[in-house]
C-alpha cells in the first residue's frame, strides 16, 4: 500500500507542478489563488504532503483544470502528441461543420430572397394582366 501512496504523491506532485507552469503561475501565485501557504505547494510539489479533498478542488481550480485531472497519469510524448492531433482534427470539424452550416443557411436565405422576389414580380405582372412572353 504504501508504494502505491507513494506513486500516487509523485503523479499529484508532477501534474501540479506542471500545470502550474503551463498558467505561468509562481508556486507563491498558486498558493494565494488556492488560498494556501506557499510552503505547502512546495511541499506538495516535492511529494512530502498530501493535500486534503478539499485543498485539490482548490487547486484544481487556481489552476483551471478539473480536479481528477491532478492523477493524470503522464503519457508518452507520442501519445500526447496523437492527443493533441485527435483534439485539433476534432476542433477543426467543428468549427468548418458550423462555418459550413452557416453557409449554408445563408445561402438558402438569400437564394429564397431572390425566389421570393421572383415570385413577387411575377405576382405582379399576373395581376396587371401582363405575362413575360408579351
């Protein structure tokens, strides 16, 4: 039990320290966002303590990120890269399917515009007794 506590500090110590300096945050701007001593980030970072439920969810937030994310087991560079691929090709679809979407309903409303339009002038020309081939 006490090897896996162990591995479980070092995961907490790695993810905390590293999402850290991912938000550019000192330990000490850490420390007063998560409203926390700074030699306790210190601590926690070294995985000499370990923090209360309470003092994750604290964290975790200072650092923008949700609470479990701080036992993310680390990854291979090449798997955080096939991640990082996966997350922007999904992005990418959506944001081209709304573009697209948008699109195209812009296109049906203006092609509409121009039927209605159509419509109108030959309403018109239908009720003057007119017809186009005259």
């Amino acid at each position: 039990m006490e090897r896996i506590d162990a591995n479980i500090r070092d995961i907490l110590a790695s993810n905390i320290k590293k999402n850290r300096r991912k938000c550019g945050f000192s330990q000490e701007k850490l420390a007063e966002k998560a409203g926390i001593s700074t030699p306790f980030v210190a601590m926690i970072e070294v995985s000499r303590k370990f923090p209360t439920p309470v003092v994750l969810d604290r964290i975790a937030g200072a650092l923008n990120i949700k609470t479990y994310q701080l036992f993310a087991v680390p990854v291979s560079p090449e798997e955080e890269m096939e991640q990082l691929r996966r997350d922007i090709v999904s992005e990418i679809k959506q944001t081209v399917g709304e573009s697209v979407a948008e699109a195209v309903k812009k296109a049906f409303a203006d092609n509409c515009k121009g039927c209605q339009d159509s419509q109108d002038s030959q309403d018109s020309q239908d009720s003057s007794g007119t017809t186009g081939a005259e």
